[in-house]
C-alpha cells in the first residue's frame, strides 16, 4: 500500500518520464550516439571507406595541436568572439536603445538592420565575396569613383580576416539588437515614467534603469553569441573559404578542409571533439556561474 | 482454359525475365550542361537504353560537392554504380576498402585492345580492373599572342626555366600582367610546382619518394627556390589569391594576361568564362610545354596531367560496364574529338582532333616517356591537397621551400 505521497511522486516522475522519451530518443540519435562514435573515430586514421581499423590513440590529437592552421583556426574563433563581445553586442545594445521607443521610424530602421539576419549565410557570403571583388564588386566601384585602385581585401592575408568580421558584424548585430528590444518593451512603463518624473534624461534612464533591468537578456544575448561564433561555417566557406594561405578558417571550416576534403575521418573527428568539448566547457561553465542567478530566479 | 494459362505463364515468364534483365545504371558525373562531354554522353545513353532495355539515371555534382561526398554516397545504399575518376590515391583507397568491383571479367580483351593500355592500366588495382579510362589531359603554358608579343618575347626561346622568368620579366616590364592564377582554388597553382618537381626529380624520384618518403630531397627544394624566383617577379594578377579557376580562365580569355599554367581544358574554358563568351580566338593563342630546369633529373618531353575516366562501384551490375565501353567506343570518341571535346584515349580517335592545341597535347603525351597524373589526385586527397596548400603559400610568399617540403614529407608519413 503506497502512501498518497509516495503515489503523486510516482505519478509525477511517470509524467516526466514518458514526456521525456521521445526527446531523449532523439537525443540519443542524433547528439549523444554522433559524439560517442566521433569520440571513437578519433582514434583512428581512417579515411572514411570501409570499418576503422588502424588505431593511433592520441596521434590524431598531438598532431592537430601541432598544426599551424589549427592553432590560427583556434585564435581566429576567439577574435570572433572578442569582436562579438566587445563591439557587435555593445554596438546592437546601443541602437536598441535609441530605436526600442515607439518613435517615428523605429519600425522602418528595425526592420533595416534586421534585414541582414534574414538572409541565409551562405548567400550572405556570396554577396559579400562580390562586394569586396576588386574587379567587379562595390569596393572596386567606390574607389573607381575616386579614381583609385581597388583593393582586393579577401585577397590580402593582412585583410581578409578583417573583412570576414565585418561581415559577421553586419550579419548578426540585427538578432541581437532585437533581443535588446524585446528586453527593452518588457520593462515596467511605470518604472521608466518614475525615472522620468524623478528627473531622469534618457541617458540616465539608460544607464541606471534600461541596461541594469536588461542583464539577464544581455546574459542570454552574450551566451548565443559566444555558441553562434564557435560555431561559424557558412558564411566563410563562400566568402574566403578560409584562404587566403588559410588565415581566416574558424574551427568548424578547418574541420571540414582539413578533415573531410582530405579523407582523413579519423583526424576530423578529433577536431570536432576539440570543438565539442570547447562548446561544452563553455556552455556549462555559463550556466554555472553568469546565468545561475537567472535559472534559480526561473525555478 | 489451358491455352489460357499457358499464355498467362508466358506473359509471367517474360515478364518476370524482362524485369529481372532490365537494370538501373546510376550514372555519377561532374560535367555541367554546356561541358563539351555531355552531347557524347547523352548520345550513348540513349543508345544504350533504346538497344539493351536498361534504365540509365545520370546524376550531377559539381567537382568540390562531388569529392566530399562521394566516399558517404559509397557506403550507402544509394552508391551510384559507375562514377568520375582521376584515377591515382583517391582510386586506390576506394579499391582498398572494397568499394569498387573488379570488372576484369566483365570486359573483353577485344575491347581493352582498342584503348590506350597506358589509360587502362592507370585504372587497375593491384591485378583488379577496377574502371575504364577516358581521357588524357596534359598541362602546359597557354599565352595571349597580342601580349606577347606586344612585350617582345619570343616564346620560341623559352627553352629552360630561366628563359621563362626573362620572358615573365619582359612582359612585366611591357605594363602587361604576365599570370593568371586562381589562387583560391589552390590547385591551379600546384601545377607550377610540381612540374618543377617532374623536371628537377624525374620519374625514378617520384617512385622512389613515393615509396620511401623523401619528399624533402634537394631536387624538390630547388623546385621551392624555382617557383620563389617566378614569385619575386610578382607576376599574378592582383588579388590572384581570391580568384578561382574560372575567374582565371575568364581573365586569360578576355586578354587580362599575357600567359596561364593549365590543362588542355583551359582551351574551351576561357572561351565560356570571358565576358564576351568568345575567349581569345585560335588566332591569338599558343602553347608551349614547360621548359628545362638546369640540371634537372627529368626530360624535357616529360608531361603533367591526367589520365581520368570511370570507376564502378561495388555493386555495379555488368551492364553498367557495357554502357561505359558503349560510350568509350571509336565512334563516339571519334565524334567529340572532332567537337574538341577532349583528347581521346580509344586508339584511332585521335585523328579526328580538328583543334590543333589539342592535337600538339595528344603529341605530347603520345611522345613523352613519362606521364605523371596531377599529384593532388595521384598522392590521394590528404598528401595531394597538402601539396596544393604549400604551392599556394609559396606562390604567396609565406614559406620558404624547405618549410614546403617538410609539408609534403609530414603528409606522407602521417599517412603510413
């Protein structure tokens, strides 16, 4: 005889259990089961026909960390970061700020800067790889005009990774000015109205009311951008393809050139272990400490 | 009653047998709608289909898309039964891991006497046929007349390797860019530097490198110092290392530069890839073979470039070898030699080669004693593509010959 306790308690986990199995059926398919038998692979130098059988242990790992391009692919991903962290997301904040009110032409500049996220990234590549062209592109055409010689930015190892942070500029501070917006119309109006009775102009209002009420989106913001940049592949496969003399690979189109175009599955696999386990540690070690407050507010 | 069911069981009998017979032949290739190859293949299909009662499906994808999904399409059940090859690494690892069929049985010693024996054995496995060749390519210098000759070189002269950068000098020196190069696409480039390797080894040093490493030998750093030397002169046209192949080819076609290093394939590619879709005109183009390197190992009559054709997968049925040797007959050879297709590897076919730069390439190969197969394709996709790396960044000045084969050496041994 269960106690009435012990029966909701079981009625509650059954809930949760048969709610929880298709998604941890397909969890398990295509997240968990991927990983395992890349984590597996790793070992090996397999080329990708037939079972692997030659097994190398960590070899696969010694030589990634010994690759030149690797460790370029690696820092070019925490430039990617740095510049999302530092001038992408504090750039969105501020014109969320100035566009979030329902002023005259808000919606016509929302739209405008969000434009550039609706578009899918490969084609986001290709139109910018014309762009920059110094033959063909807007660039050659801008310095044309003032009767110069057009650069060819993608061109110059100097540049070109330059000119792949601009791009992921103006593709993603539209998703994340958003997010701010949206953060922004859910602040309390009586809130902001007893700012603006106390006496509070609106760079006051913003620095002391909107941006602090905003951190938990800000925080959400921050933790998409991080994922987003360590995962970054379709914009730079048509843009530069991570050329030239492979300055401008992030971590993911390294494992595509130099694991699968190669054949080497084995060696492939221990990249994207690497990144899984970056992806990882940064993901949990977020939600540990800058999010915690927020998850615990939640539950 | 009875006539009825016997007609009944015979109409099933045939039925069942006709069914049984008739197969469908998945056809993977790479060449576009408007590649000089396809009305040749079309022709043979509907042949084919019309004379055995097979279905034949041809299935497309662009060369890069083609590379990096072929080895997942393969050990899938949807693997297409005949598919492109460069023969070479590539080939013998899918013929290693038992994804290709031994066809020797299939095809007749009748039929293998009409092909070059050079192209068909660039198709076997140890003692397995595992394809059917068709077609040689050959690289070599192509160059624009009118630049030429507006910048005075006598490409006649150009006999050794430092008659080639005078002349790459010369047509600087005219205001005239003297390389096209598509940078992006790497392989372009390896060109340049391996057939300084052709050159300056020779045939017994890619065997013997080929076997026992080596690749850091002093013939093939002397091809890095070579290739630093045509680098100084700075003679690609800017921003080369963001162009790709077509945009190279579009550029030679509209007279951008005076010369290109590239395959017999270059004749109708600058053509298509100009803007006017014209190209240069027979008129004001010419080729020359790569000249001498000053106590090089190789013969000058050596030549770089490819012998490609047809490999069948592990369950291809017999008719999709019969559909290939349908296609890779005298007759239709012999037509898109003469639509400048490509150079022909059935013998006899040549002589239907209208194009004279195509017909100097089969010349060539034909004369040269030794043909090496690309080596981004000959060396397998990682060693190969490792090559194409350190060809690019030497030609973009960033590594010194030495590091370039210290690449290729760790390649190699990485993948023993």
């Amino acid at each position: 005889m269960r106690s009435p306790k012990s029966e909701a308690l079981l009625s509650r986990y059954s809930t949760i259990i048969i709610f929880l199995i298709p998604a941890l059926t397909i969890f398990t398919l295509f997240v968990v089961l991927p990983i395992g038998e890349a984590a597996y692979y790793s070992f090996y130098r397999w080329n990708g026909y037939g079972d692997p059988e030659k097994y190398v242990g960590f070899k696969n790992y010694a030589y990634l960390f010994k690759n030149r391009v690797f460790i370029l692919s690696l820092k070019n991903n925490f430039y990617i970061i740095a510049i999302s962290l530092f001038i992408q997301l504090p750039f969105a904040l501020l014109i969320a700020l100035m566009i979030s009110d329902k002023i005259k032409g808000a919606t016509f500049f929302r739209t405008i800067f969000f434009l550039p996220y609706i578009l899918a990234e490969i084609v986001t590549g290709l139109i910018w790889a014309y762009i920059y062209d110094g033959n063909y592109g807007l660039v050659a055409a801008v310095w044309g005009f003032f009767g110069a010689e057009a650069p060819f930015i993608i061109a110059d190892k100097d540049w070109a990774l330059v000119a792949v942070l601009i791009v992921i500029f103006w593709k993603f501070f539209g998703i994340h000015m958003m997010i701010y917006i949206a953060g922004l119309q859910a602040i309390s109006k009586e809130v902001l109205e007893a700012a603006k009775v106390d006496g509070a102009g609106s760079f006051i209002t913003a620095i002391r009311i909107k941006i602090p009420m905003l951190i938990p989106t800000i925080k959400l913001s921050v933790f998409l951008s991080l994922l987003g940049s360590l995962q970054l592949f379709d914009i730079i496969m048509p843009l530069t393809g991570g050329g030239p003399s492979n300055v401008t690979h992030s971590m993911v189109t390294y494992l595509y050139y130099f694991g699968v175009m190669r054949m080497k599955i084995g060696f492939g696999s221990a990249v994207g272990v690497i990144i899984f386990l970056i992806c990882l540690f940064i993901a949990i070690g977020y939600q540990r400490t800058l999010m915690r407050e927020d998850n615990e507010n939640r539950f | 009653m009875k006539t009825f069911l016997k007609l009944f069981f015979s109409i099933f009998i045939l039925a069942s047998f006709s069914t049984a017979k008739a197969d469908t032949i998945k056809w993977l290739h790479l060449f576009g709608d408007d590649d000089n190859s396809m009305p040749g293949m079309l022709k043979a299909v509907k042949e084919f289909e019309e004379k055995t009662g097979h279905t034949v499906v041809m299935q497309y994808l662009e060369n890069e898309s083609f590379k990096a999904k072929l080895p997942t399409m393969l050990q899938s059940n949807d693997r297409p039964d005949i598919f492109y090859s460069w023969s070479g690494g590539v080939m013998y690892d899918q013929a290693k891991a038992g994804f290709l069929r031994d066809i020797s049985g299939v095809v007749p010693d009748s039929y293998l006497q009409t092909v070059s024996a050079a192209a068909a054995d660039a198709f076997t496995y140890g003692d397995q046929r595992v394809g059917l060749p068709k077609q040689v390519a050959q690289v070599a210098w192509w160059y624009n007349k009118d630049l030429i000759n507006q910048a005075g070189v006598d490409v006649s002269k150009i006999k050794m390797w430092d008659d080639l950068l005078s002349a790459v000098q010369q047509v600087k020196d005219a205001g005239i860019t003297p390389i096209c190069m598509g940078g992006k696409d790497k392989w372009p480039v390896h060109f340049i530097w391996t057939h300084l390797h052709i050159r300056n080894g020779g045939k017994a040093l890619f065997i013997d490198s080929l076997n026992n490493g080596g690749w850091g030998r002093p013939e093939y750093i002397l091809s890095g110092e070579q290739m630093l030397e045509l680098v100084a002169l700075e003679p690609f046209q800017k921003g080369w290392l963001a162009a790709t192949w077509p945009d190279q080819a579009g550029f030679f076609g509209d007279g951008k530069c005076a010369m290109a290093f590239m395959g017999n394939w270059m004749y109708g590619a600058q053509a298509a890839n100009s803007a006017s879709g014209e190209g240069l005109g027979d008129d004001n183009m010419g080729m020359f073979n790569m000249p001498m390197t000053k106590g090089g190992l190789g013969d000058s009559g050596d030549t770089l470039g490819g012998i490609n054709g047809w490999l069948f997968s592990s369950s291809a049925p017999d008719s999709a070898v019969e559909l290939i040797m349908h296609y890779v007959s005298k007759e239709i050879q012999t037509e898109d030699a003469s639509n400048g297709a490509y150079i022909p590897i059935v013998k006899g076919a040549d002589a239907a080669l209208e194009n004279p730069f195509l017909q100097q390439v089969a010349k060539n190969i034909a004369n040269s004693q030794y043909h090496q197969i690309f080596y981004d394709q000959f060396l397998g996709a990682d060693i190969g593509r490792v090559v194409n790396d350190v060809s690019t960044d030497l030609a973009a000045g960033i590594i010194s010959a030495e590091e370039a084969t210290q690449a290729v050496q760790e390649a190699w041994e990485f993948n023993q």
